[in-house]
C-alpha cells in the first residue's frame, strides 16, 4: 500500500509533538533522497506537512526560510521543540510575533493562540491560564496597525474571541470603504485627467504640425531634383497655363493670340513713317525690274519670226 502512496503522503504530519520529532524529519529525508528533491521543493513540502505550533514556528521564524539545507532547519525545529528549549526562548518567540499588512486577522489570532500556548504549556492552574489569557488578549490588540488599536480599546473586549470578532468586522468594513473609493472617484478628478491628456494631445498636433512645416522645402527640393521619367515629366493639360496670354490649358507654342501678333507685327511696320521715307526706292526697283522683263520679253517677240524648229538629217 505504501507504495501506491504519492511522496508527500508517506510524509507524516508534524504538529510540534517531541515524540514524532525525530521520526517527521527521518521520512522526510529518506523521500527527498529517493525523489532527487532539491532544498526548495523540500521546503515547500515540509510546510505543506507541518501544522498547529510546527506550523507557527516556520512560518514566523525567519531562520527557517532563509537556511541553506533541511539539516539546519532540523536543528532549529529540535532546539526550539525538544527540552534543550528554554522558557525564555519560548517567551521570545510569542514576543516577536507580528501582524504583517493585509495579513487576514483571524489567521494572526490562530498563530499567535498556537505560539502562546507552547510558550505556557506548563502552565496547569487557573491563575496560570488566567494570566496566559491576559497576556494573548494585550499582544493581539497591541500588533494590530494603530487605527484598529484605538477602536478596538474604545470597545474594551473582555475575551479574545470577542476582540476577534471586533477585529474582523474592522477589516471588512475597512475593504468595503476602499473598495468603495475605488468604484466612486470624485468626478473632478476625472475631468482632470481628461483636461492633462486633451492638453498633452495639442501638444502632440502642434508639434507635429510644426515638423511638417519644416519639411515641407526640403520635401520640394529633393522632389525636383529627383529622377522622373518622361511620362512623369510631361506636364498635364489642366495644370498649364499661358505665359502670354495668361490663358490655362495651352503653352506659347499654341498661343493663337501669340501667332497673331508675331504675323500681324511685320505688316504694321510697313505703315510706319519711316518705312514710308524708304518705300520710294523700293518702288522704284520694282518698276525697273518690271521694265527689264519687258524687254526682255520683247526680244523673244522681235525674233518671234525666226523658225526655232530642231533639224535632223534625212535617212537615207
């Protein structure tokens, strides 16, 4: 059967008892050797083993978390358990028990109950019990966090159990109100929050703004002096207009006012005053001209007479 067991299970628990001190850490060695465990997983599974006082012990003594093997977590569990332990060791021990924040109360009031317990377990008179009583109900109030001191002597519990149940409602209703915050923040801090990231947000378009005014001569520089194909640099119809006239859609080249001009200029001129000084001589060369080729016109008619009609030999 034993060996369907898993190997926690063949650990047995351990709750302070001197008697099963020595055979708790025999089983638990003996698992960790056949299991290959190394300290940590050791460690974790002696807590999950441990309970009442033992419990206690580990949990709130640092040493047990901070050594170096289970050989030394050994030797403190028997000096602390065993009869070398002094009263003043266990005084020591109840003593430096704290309440750690946000620590649940009723588990604080179970370690501090166990601690108190091994300290005075001599303890067999009532006046003993009466005084043991006495000393837990002053520590349990005296560790609580100082909001929680004053309510709790403002209400004067006579027992622990009745300063427990005092206690605990304290922190429940103390989670309720901060809960509570929480879900109902005031709405000015909302708005608040909502003006910073509007303002951060204006921030952010002006900046940006200001980096695309920057980069806007030097985007048209390398713009123009970037390669372009000829397709990309043929120019559109609608994005043109005439240098002349002022007209859109057409160049000078296709100007008709242009054309008009540049036919219609060399006309006028001829009728400007001091064309009109030279026009004589032109004139007159024309008419001489005109005069040459009647002349010459009349010397092929006075010849007219004259057979120019080619001869060619006779065959014979």
């Amino acid at each position: 059967m034993a060996q369907n067991k898993l190997p926690i299970e063949i650990i047995p628990f351990f709750d302070g008892s001197k008697e099963h001190i020595n055979n708790f850490f025999t089983q638990i060695k003996r698992v960790e050797k056949v299991n290959g465990w190394d300290f940590l997983t050791t460690q974790a599974i002696l807590s999950a083993r441990l309970n009442g006082p033992a419990l206690t012990f580990f949990s709130t003594n640092p040493n047990c978390k901070n050594a170096k093997d289970l050989d030394e977590v050994e030797s403190l569990f028997l000096d602390f358990f065993s009869d070398k332990t002094t009263e003043l060791q266990r005084k020591l021990n109840f003593h430096n028990i704290q309440y750690y924040s946000g620590e649940n109360i009723k588990n604080f009031a179970h370690r501090l109950e166990t601690a108190a317990e091994y300290m005075l377990a001599e303890a067999q008179t009532n006046e003993a019990k009466t005084i043991t009583h006495s000393i837990i109900l002053s520590k349990f109030i005296t560790s609580l966090p100082q909001n929680f001191q004053r309510k709790l002597s403002s209400k004067n519990p006579s027992s622990l159990k009745e300063a427990i149940d005092i206690a605990v409602k304290m922190q429940q209703n103390s989670e309720t109100h901060t809960t509570c915050s929480m879900l109902l923040q005031p709405v000015k801090t909302v708005n608040v929050e909502q003006d910073s990231i509007a303002q951060k947000l204006d921030e952010l378009t002006n900046q940006i703004a200001m980096l695309k005014t920057e980069q806007k001569p030097e985007t048209e520089v390398s713009q123009h002096i970037s390669y372009r194909t000829p397709q990309q640099n043929t120019l559109s119809r609608h994005s043109v207009s005439c240098s002349f006239c002022g007209k859109p859609n057409h160049l000078v080249k296709d100007c008709w006012e242009f054309r008009r001009t540049m036919h219609t200029a060399p006309n006028q001129q001829q009728y400007s005053w001091s064309q009109q000084q030279h026009s004589w001589p032109q004139q007159q060369q024309y008419h001489n001209r005109s005069q040459s080729r009647g002349s010459y016109s009349n010397t092929r008619n006075y010849n007219g007479n004259t057979n120019y009609q080619q001869t060619y030999p006779k065959s014979k």
